[in-house]
C-alpha cells in the first residue's frame, strides 16, 4: 500500500524536545522525540472525529465570547 502523507507541523518543546505532527494514511499521526529518542502515535479516525467535535465545540464558544466583547465593548461607548 502507497502510504499518503501531508505537510508536517513541527512544535519544539521547552525542554528540548519536539512533536511532528501530520496525516498519513488517512489517520493523525504524532511522533515525540526527546534527547535523541523518539515515539510514534496514530490516532484513530474515531478520535480524530472526537478531537474535531471538541475543537468544533471550542470555535462556537470563541466566537460567542467574541461577540459578548463586541457588544460589550459597543454599550460602553453609548
């Protein structure tokens, strides 16, 4: 099988140590290295779905919060 995968988003880490992050084969994939070793995770496409559902969650409350500022902000001028 042909393995698929994107553009990687690297995050370095406080401590010295750094997480890529992509896609590959249809499913998220994380590899940790820390001081030279390095650990790889996939999640599955139903906790990919979860983790999209949660993030989902987390923009319709941002942008709630942003207009309860807005409107605040729009009172305060009057």
């Amino acid at each position: 099988m042909d393995s698929v995968q994107t553009q990687t988003l690297s995050i370095k880490g406080h401590g010295g140590g750094e997480a890529y992050i992509d896609f590959c084969d249809g499913q998220l994939c994380v590899s940790v290295v820390i001081e030279g070793k390095q650990a790889d995770f996939s999640f599955e496409p139903v906790t990919l779905g979860m983790f999209a559902h949660a993030y989902k969650l987390h923009c319709e409350e941002c942008k709630a919060y942003e207009k309860r500022n807005e409107n605040s902000q729009e009172v305060s001028r009057t």
